[in-house]
C-alpha cells in the first residue's frame, strides 16, 4: 500500500556493517529493521508498544500502488531496543518482543516472555503473478490452546474460528473483517484487500454418487425491476432440483472437524444448502441470498462410519466439501491477489484492551446523533409519499414513541435507479419531510451505490464499473459527486440518514476489470469502506454541525470511524436464523457497531 512506510526513507537507515552478528544483512531506522533475506526483504515496523507492521515482498518486487484505505496511525515515537545473534533479531518494546529467526520466521512474546504468536513455514508462501493460482500470497501461524474471534459477521452459528475454513468475501449477509482477535492477548489485521481464505482446508470428503442437475429452471430477472427479481428467486428456490447425495466417512482421528462446502451458480445462489453427518445438521443455510462457501464443524470419532448427506439445491454444479482435522492447529489468511505477505500484530493484556489498540490503528467510531438510539420503524418500503404521510400520524395519533422513520426501495422514477424522487408517487419530498419533522421523525431513504439513470450519471459525472452499475467508488472524483447527488435529493429536503444497500457490492459479476486504482480482483473487499468514507466525510463538512448515522449493509476493516453501523442483510424469517444472529453480530470484535434485522 501507498502509505509512508518508514524503513524506505533512505534518509533515516543505517546500513550494518559487514562484521554483523546476524546471518543476514539488515537496515535500522527509526522505525524498524528491514532485513534482506536472500530473495525476501522482511520489513518490520513499529508502530506504537502494542502494534507492529510486518510487511514481506520478493526483492523482485514493486511494491503495490493501491493506497491505504485503512489504517490511520502513524509510527509513533517509541523506545525500543535490537539485538542480534548469529540466527536471530530480537525488537524489544516497552510491551512486546518480537524475534525474526534466520529462517523468516517470525515469534512474538511479552516483555515478559510469555509466548503470543509465531508463525510457521507451512502454508506460507508468495507466488508470482501467474494465471491459475489459486492465491498469490499466504502467511501461516501456529494456532495453539486459544479462541480465536472476529472476521466479519456470517450466518453459520460459528463464534470460534480456530481450525474453521472459511471465504472472506462480501456478500449479503455477510460481512469481511480480516481482524482477528485471540484470547492469548493479541489480534491480527491481515492487510489485503482482495478475496481471502482463512484455513483454506487441506482435505476433501468424495461423494460417490452424482445428482442429476436440473437446469430447466432457470431464473429470469426483469431489467431495473427489484420485486419481479424477487419473485423469480423464490420461485427459482422453489422449483429447482434437490441436488442430494451422500456417502461414508470414517475420520482417522478424535476430535472437532471443521467443514467448507463449496456451492456456485454463477455467482447467484438460490436454494437450499445443508450438510449433515449422520442426521445432525452441520451446514444449514436456507435464503434466497447465498455465498459460494459455508463452513460448519462437528466432534466425531476416530474409526466410526458417518453417513454424510450434502444438498446443495439450484446449483449448476454439485458442489463439494472440505474439511480440516482436528489437529489443524494453524491460523492461515490466503489472499487470491498482492505480492506481499502484509500484516499488523496488534497487542493487548485483553481482548477489550486488542480491540481499543486496533481502533488506535484504524480509527475510533464517533457518537452517534442521539435519534439514532431511539425507535425506528422500517417495512418493505412505503409506495409513495401520502402512504408513509398516514401512517406517520397514524403512529403519532396512538401516541407510539417512535423516533425514526424509513423510506425503502423505488421511490425513484421507473426505469432507473438512483438517488431521486419519482414525482408521481413522491410530489414534494420537501413538504413530505417537514412535515414529518413537525411529527418530531427523522427520515432515512434507501439508496444504493448503483446508477441506472443516465441523466443523473452525466449531471454528476459518476462513473460505474466496467460491466456493472456500480460506481466506481474507488475515484474520489467519483466519491464525491455520488456525495453530491445524494445530498442534493436528501439531505437538502431534511433526510437525515442514508440506509446504504448493496454496498458489497452484489452487482459486479465480472470482477477481471479496473477501477481508478487498480484491478478491480484487487481492492474488492472495502468497497463498503469507501462507500461509507464518502458519505461521512461529505456530511460533515456541509453539515459539520450534525453528527451522522447511516445504515450500511456491509463493514470493512476501519469503517467504524465514518459513523456508520451494520445490519445482518436480507436473512430469513426464522427463530433458527434469528439464533443465528447472535454470533453473527460478535464481528463487534473487529471494532465495529452491529445492528441486526
């Protein structure tokens, strides 16, 4: 990333000389050790007591021009103290050391020497950029007697992630923090932006039997038309083929598997996705908005025959399942694009005390407006302005304290989609929300980052994506004037939140394209990020007398300080899902806020 990294600054590095202790020659600043290693130079930087920077490239490398969405924090002017043996550095801080041994591998202690993290060789690994690879960098640690907790919000029932298999990557429903916060004392910000497998698993349970997949139902979407998509999806759901087979398994070893099944329909699943081991539901996921993964896990026993059912409903392939044993015991984040293994250690006596140092390096969350706290109201959108007018007073003539009120999808023109009023169905927005705020009621609008308007698109100069109708967020010309148009249609009449949607963002089904910073493969996680950047920051110079809130369907890493919150996306209205939510809403141990549907 672009963001000044002081072991660069010719200026400051002290080159060691010849006669060093260490195997390897190396560079000190003020702010770190670079160390060249054969064809590896291994960057680390200090930035406070609590947090290091390890940054690893092949010294054939460039280092990547995608700027810093992220962090905030500067290197910090700490004392701390290098020693060096024949096969190891040691970086000592007020708070934690830190040892890189000849071989790259990497430990840290406590001042005190208590053991925190170590990586390993294993799983660890930079390719060059070749076509085919699965994933261009992995970094692998040990994972010992420890609860590991973070990663985003998902909808398997899963807190736990150690040994679990999973896909970060936004979708409805779920949320991509690459934070994970240890019960040892330490969390780790896996700095890449791309698609990202954490414990990618190393075996695979083989299905015997193969499902006919029926293809015949196939899902026909009306253009700019949210309801009749809808529509089509549950029929979709419905009508498709089961997709069932099972088989044998006997496990060699005791203890908890964790599982990964892997369902695709072209990006765009549908139905049903289960997974049981002899009658006990492992994966279970039963919405109409689906990822391509889903982790789940089970005890079994070494030896024992389990029959195992997979159902993957809709799929145009049959999909397959994964598995790690139990004594897995590593922690590893591999990332499809980068050509760097890039991470931040982030220490603390407590996972409270991890979670305020991370915030230290992405940002605090500021307070919200006090509204915001209050009753919301919220349906599947009210169909034009006199209907959402009744039932305001409705609510105000029984005397329910409700605070807030929500205008959902198509209040814009038919046929397009955007940040505007549609005039037959809303005449005076203005008029609309005075009176709502003589009722004393905030308005919030729905409003995606998706521009299917062509006169608004040249109005404010927003350019889209390539081969979707997303904005390319990314260009902070872009960024801007999408603030514009939205606070043109919004906040001029008295809106005083945004309900962000789709921010993940779902659309862009042909991800080999550009945004204004680079391949698109590349910075697809934070679109969210900079969606809700946006927002804030424009909110807060024109109006730096209000605080904001907004509502946003997807989090990244650092979103908590741009004063929007989270909600668990389009889920299914069932107890089982409503448990769900629970673990669901722990991606609060990324320094997020979550509020749940």
């Amino acid at each position: 990333m672009t963001k000044s990294i002081c072991y660069l600054s010719i200026a400051f590095l002290i080159l060691v000389s010849c006669n060093s202790k260490y195997k390897y020659n190396f560079e000190k600043s003020d702010h770190g050790v670079t160390i060249h290693q054969d064809s590896l130079n291994i960057n680390v930087e200090i930035i406070d007591d609590a947090i290091i920077h390890v940054n690893k490239i092949l010294n054939t490398s460039t280092p990547s021009t995608i700027p810093d969405y992220v962090t905030v924090l500067e290197p910090q002017s700490v004392e701390w103290e290098l020693k060096e043996t024949s096969d190891r550095i040691t970086i000592s801080t007020k708070l934690v050391k830190l040892f890189v041994n000849s071989n790259g591998v990497i430990t840290f202690e406590t001042k005190d020497g208590k053991g925190l993290l170590a990586e390993t060789n294993e799983r660890t690994f930079i390719n060059s950029e070749e076509e085919g690879k699965q994933h261009n960098v992995s970094q692998g640690f040990q994972a010992g007697d420890e609860g590991l907790y973070g990663l985003g919000q998902f909808q398997s029932g899963i807190m736990n992630w150690k040994n679990v298999p999973i896909r970060l990557q936004q979708y409805n429903q779920e949320i991509a923090i690459p934070f994970l916060v240890s019960t040892k004392g330490y969390g780790i910000y896996w700095h890449n932006y791309s698609l990202t497998d954490f414990n990618n698993p190393e075996n695979e349970i083989v299905f015997d039997s193969k499902a006919e997949v029926n293809n015949s139902s196939e899902e026909t979407i009306a253009p700019f038309d949210g309801e009749k998509e809808n529509v089509a999806a549950y029929a979709a759901k419905e009508a498709a083929e089961k997709n069932i087979r099972e088989t044998t398994f006997t496990p060699t070893k005791t203890g908890e598997y964790t599982f990964l099944a892997l369902s695709d329909n072209n990006g765009r699943m549908r139905g049903n996705i289960n997974v049981s081991i002899d009658g006990d539901p492992v994966i279970n996921y039963s919405t109409i908005w689906m990822p391509r993964r889903y982790s789940g896990k089970k005890h079994l026993e070494a030896g024992k025959a389990y029959k195992v059912i997979f159902q993957n409903t809709g799929a145009k392939i049959p999909g397959k399942l994964f598995y790690n044993e139990p004594d897995f015991n590593k922690t590893v984040f591999s990332s499809t694009k980068g050509n760097a293994i890039d991470y931040y250690f982030v220490y603390g006596d407590n996972p409270g005390e991890v979670i305020s140092n991370y915030q230290e390096l992405t940002g605090k969350a500021p307070m919200f407006s006090k509204k915001s706290y209050g009753f919301w109201q919220c349906r599947e959108r009210y169909h034009n302005q006199e209907e959402l007018l009744e039932n305001a007073r409705e609510m105000r003539d029984r005397n329910i304290p409700v605070d807030n009120i929500v205008q959902d999808w198509f209040y814009w023109p038919k046929g397009t989609k955007g940040p505007e009023w549609d005039r037959a169905k809303y005449p005076d927005p203005d008029a609309m929300v005075d009176e709502l705020t003589k009722l004393n009621l905030n308005l919030m609008v729905s409003v995606w980052p998706e521009v299917k308007n062509k006169p608004l698109e040249e109005k404010y100069g927003l350019t889209k994506i390539e081969s979707s109708n997303y904005i390319d967020i990314y260009d902070k010309k872009v960024s801007e004037q999408f603030y514009r148009a939205l606070s043109d249609s919004m906040f001029h009449k008295g809106v005083k939140s945004i309900w962000l949607d789709g921010t993940e963002p779902e659309g862009v089904r042909d991800t080999k394209v550009s945004t204004a910073v680079g391949p698109y493969e590349e910075v697809q996680n934070p679109y969210s990020l900079e969606v809700t950047r946006a927002m804030y920051e424009g909110r807060r110079e024109e109006f730096p007398n209000e605080r904001v809130f907004n509502l946003t369907r997807s989090a990244y890493a650092g979103q908590q300080r741009y004063g929007a919150t989270s909600w668990s996306g389009d889920v299914a209205g069932t107890w089982e899902q409503f448990a769900e939510q629970i673990p669901a809403a722990e991606f609060y141990y990324g320094g997020c806020t979550v509020l749940d549907t």
